[in-house]
C-alpha cells in the first residue's frame, strides 16, 4: 500500500517511503564510481586526477539545483500541509522556472571560469603535468555547459517525493545511470576516448534524470504537485533559496573543501594524493548517500506536519529517525574498515603506493560515519521545519569550517597523515552541536 506524506510513520512505513529515495541516492552515486572505475583503468592516470582537481567546481555550480529542490521542498510541503494546493503548485512552478534562468547564467560563467581556477590549483604543485590541467580543462566544460539539466536532475529528486511518486524517481535515475554506464563502457572502454568520452556519458545522465522530470511535471496534472502558470513572486524565490540554504552551503563547502584537501594532498603526494582522495570521495559517496537519501525522502512529511502542526508526529519522526541512523552508523563505519584495501586496488590500477595511501585514508575516513549522519539528517530537519538558519549553520560548520580548520592545522602537528584525521575530528565536533541545536528548538517546534 501506497505511504502518504500525511500518514503516522511506524518503522515500516518510514522504510517502506524512504526506500526508492535512498537505493536513488546510493544508485547515483553508484554511477559516479563506474566513471571513476572506467577512467582509472581505461584512461591515464592524469586523466582520473584531472576529473577529481575540477570536479568540486561542477558542483558548485550543480549546488543551486540541491538548493532549491531542498528548499522548494519544504516551503511546497508546508502549503500543502496547510491545505494550500493552487498556491503549492504555483510556488513549484515558479521555483522552477526561475531555476532554469539562473542556472543558465551561471553556467555561462562557470564555463569561461574553468581554465582559470584549473591552473591556479594546478600550479601549487611542480609535480602537476600539463596532461592532467588539459584534460581538467576539457572535462569541467563539458559538464559545466549541461549544468542546468543537472541542477533540474538534483531538484527533481526531492519533489518526486512531495508527488508521492517516489518509484517513478528511482526509475528515472535508473534509467540515467544505466545509460552513463554503458556509456562509459562504449566511450572510455571501446572508443578510447578517454576524458571526453567520460564527460559525455556523464552529461548524458545528466540530460536523461533533468528532461524528463521536467516533461513528466508539465504534462501530467493528477499529482499532488504540477508545473503550469506561475505569478512572479520573488518572495517565493527568496524562501526556497533561504530554506534551502544549508544544501547549498553544504554543497559549496564540500566542494571548496575538496579544493583545499586536493591542494594540501597534491603538496604532500604529488598527484597520487589527489587520486587517493579521490578513491576515497568515491567510496564514500555511496555510504553519504544512504543517510542523503534518508533525509530527502522524510523531508516532506517533516515539513507537511510541520504545516498542519502535528507536533505529535514530528516528534515520532525525529525520535525513529534518530534511532534508524545510529544503528545504521555503527554498521556503514564497519563494513567500511573491513573493505578498505578492496575497494583501494579497485581504482588503483597495481599501483601500490597508491593503494597504501588509499587504503590507510579510507579507513580513518571510515569513522566519520558514526558522526556525520546526525549533521546531515538534523540539517535536513530544519530545512524541512523552513528554519534555513539553523540548518544552514550546521552546514557551514560540518562542512567548511571545521574541515578547513583541521585541513591547515592538523598536518602541521601530525604530519601528512593529519590532513585524513582532519576530516573525522570535523564530522564528530559538528555532530555535537546538530544535537545542541534539537535540544534548544525542541520547545518551538514542539518535538
């Protein structure tokens, strides 16, 4: 039976509505490790250290999508808690609407700022070749000119789940990734094409999981949520964006931070450092994506309750969800340890120095998700609680201040194996304070 965002939510039915959002999640991300196995092993190894030096900067851009689709979320989940369905899907189509015209602007930038940034970052080290800034360069505009259709793909994501069509998203991403695969086997495998060839599998995912959505929500105007006319209200624009700040800070820190661990390691490893990172980022994607996908897929039943005032049950979803990630911590910081030299000599390619510095950051990594499922899931309950500060606090902090912080400090009294503890020590200080925050808003939000 069909789960509505309106339901009370035993521990069946929470799995049985965030399911597709999460095997959605860890499948994208599952995509994001083919590219990464093709171009390790069917490419050279400039060419798997080019994609991880540009590709924090393609998600900045991507981050607006994570923004408004997060934001969009929560404000059209709360005007349909509060039994507001035309101003809802006007919100949903005026959001957007309006995402398609700035991600179109910032694309165009972002594609003359590619080869800049690239060799600023390239030129920290006298180890980087010219082979590896080439082919960063060539690869960012690839995926920066198909930017919007990302950015649509990203929102799509969460309001798949306000349509309570939740099975209808999996298979789109589905479809998406099976295509960036098998593309990524004709391209870089069969073709030889290498870094062009992965960029345009890649895009083509990107085309599959954003067109479609967008034609599905235009068409079809049964579901709880449609795209139709829209009043230009930038107020409605200003909210999505503010709800959904903390994704979009969150997404722009993890990039930023990227920039700064790939400019410490390329310092301390050559471009080894950077390939090893990331592996790790990879890897981690899939286990990030679990807790990612959980709290995308609860955010609309949070902000729909939170809309009709049900306190009762936003106090049932807080306290179930609490207990599912603890227990799903515990499990993913294990079978990480476990796996670690496994999945390091699956992109290292017989490279051993490669797999040591791998396999060793992989498993201090591993700890970081006893902490980092808190920060994510409490963030995202804030989001959906339209509180954007809050959230977006607990963003900045897990996200970019601590990690840079600990990422400049931690080599200097550790040494280079500091720059992997940097990481964990961030993530568990960030966790405490997510919980400092539920403590101090119980008695608003009555949870």
């Amino acid at each position: 039976m069909k789960v509505h965002i309106s339901d009370h939510f035993t521990y069946k039915n929470i799995f049985r509505f965030t399911i597709f959002p999460i095997i959605m999640m860890v499948f994208t991300s599952l995509y994001s490790i083919v590219d990464g196995i093709f171009i390790s092993n069917f490419a050279t190894r400039s060419a798997f250290a080019a994609v991880n030096l540009v590709f924090p900067l393609v998600f900045i851009i991507g981050s607006i999508g994570f923004m408004m689709g997060t934001g969009g979320t929560a404000l059209v989940s709360k005007l349909l808690g509060e039994g507001k369905k035309e101003a809802a899907n006007k919100a949903f189509s005026l959001i957007i609407y309006a995402t398609i015209v700035i991600g179109t602007v910032v694309s165009i930038g972002g594609f003359f700022a590619v080869a800049p940034i690239v060799k600023a970052l390239a030129s920290i080290s006298p180890d980087s070749s010219e082979e590896m800034v080439k082919e960063a360069i060539i690869y960012g505009k690839i995926l920066i000119s198909f930017q919007v259709a990302f950015m649509l793909q990203n929102m799509f994501q969460s309001f798949f789940m306000v349509a309570e069509k939740s099975r209808l998203g999996f298979r789109v991403t589905i479809t998406a990734g099976i295509v960036n695969m098998a593309l990524d086997a004709l391209f870089i495998g069969a073709f030889k094409w290498g870094i062009v060839g992965a960029a345009c599998a890649t895009v083509s995912g990107y085309v599959i999981g954003g067109i479609f959505p967008l034609l599905y929500f235009i068409f079809n105007k049964k579901n709880n949520i449609s795209i139709g006319k829209a009043n230009f209200d930038i107020k409605v624009v200003f909210k999505a964006a503010y709800n959904g700040m903390s994704e979009f800070v969150a997404q722009i820190s993890m990039s930023v931070v990227s920039i700064v661990y790939n400019a410490q390691l390329l310092r301390a490893y050559g471009e080894n450092g950077i390939a090893a990172y990331g592996i790790i980022m990879y890897v981690s994607f899939v286990f990030m994506a679990i807790f990612i996908g959980y709290s995308l897929g609860m955010a609309p039943a949070v902000g729909y309750n939170y809309g009709a005032q049900n306190k009762s049950e936003l106090k049932n979803i807080l306290h179930k969800s609490l207990i599912i990630i603890s227990i799903t911590a515990v499990l993913m910081a294990a079978f990480s340890l476990l796996t670690a030299r496994k999945f390091s000599t699956i992109f290292a390619k017989g490279n051993e120095e490669l797999i040591a510095l791998s396999t060793y950051g992989m498993m201090v990594y591993s700890l970081t998700f006893v902490a980092c499922g808190y920060s994510i899931y409490i963030s995202s309950f804030f989001t959906a609680l339209n509180n954007g500060t809050v959230s977006a606090v607990i963003s900045l902090l897990r996200t970019l201040v601590f990690q840079i912080l600990f990422a400049y400090t931690f080599p200097l009294m550790f040494g280079n194996s500091g720059l992997w503890w940097a990481i964990v020590s961030g993530e568990i200080v960030c966790a405490f304070i997510a919980f400092f925050f539920i403590l101090i808003k119980r008695k608003k939000y009555g949870y």
